[in-house]
C-alpha cells in the first residue's frame, strides 16, 4: 500500500509493516515533499499499490476524473472522520479491508471508504 503524506508513515506504516503488509510510506521520503497528489497516485498506480490517504478533498476528484477517462489505479482508501489521533480505529479499519479483499487483484480500480462505523470505532 501506498500512505498519503497525510498518513504517519512512522506509527501506521510500522504497524501495517508488522502485520505483514508492504508499505511505502509518502512521509517516510523527502523528495515527495510538494509533489502534487495526482502524480502521488500515479506512483502507486505505477507500483501496484493501493493509495491510503486522509486528503478526501483532493483524492475523491482524482478517482473519479481517472473512472471516467478510463485510467486505472491498483486502489484507494478514503479516511473520512477518523482523526489522526484515532490510530486504533484507523489499525482495524484498515485490517478489516485488506481482510474482505486480501488479493491485491481485487483492489484494481477500486475505491473505498474507511469512516469510524465501518472501521469499528467512534
């Protein structure tokens, strides 16, 4: 998977990694920095990975521009009402996904939201 900058690629990303998951973490390199999110999607479209970000407001306009001119994209979290701080909630609902659809075949061109009723939390 792919973490947003606006994902801890430290807390989040070593977590994930703990639990088997291969993680390429935004934060974790600095020549990212300023890259806009359109080519930050495209790096994990180009990688296989499926893009994990808080940036509703950017992304959600993104995957649907790339839905209606046929580009294809290995996959997408939106995280909408789960705060930063919330990392338990964030952990599960995360887990809870990749559980329902372990393959990353299943992921292609798919988009789904992560909120705090889906994740499990408040």
């Amino acid at each position: 998977m792919f973490l947003d900058a606006h994902v801890s690629g430290r807390r989040l990303g070593r977590a994930l990694r703990e639990r088997g998951h291969d993680v390429f973490a935004a934060s974790d390199h600095p020549d990212l920095d300023g890259v806009d999110d359109e080519s930050l999607m495209r790096l994990a479209a180009q990688d296989g990975r499926i893009m994990v970000t808080h940036n509703v407001r950017d992304f959600a306009p993104i995957v649907v521009e790339w839905a209606s001119t046929g580009r294809s994209h290995a996959g997408c979290v939106l995280v909408a009402g789960i705060d930063h701080s919330q990392y338990g909630v964030l952990l599960r609902g995360l887990g809870a996904l990749f559980e329902a659809i372990p393959e990353q075949a299943g992921w292609v061109d798919m988009t789904m939201w992560l909120t705090p009723g889906s994740a499990g939390g408040a």
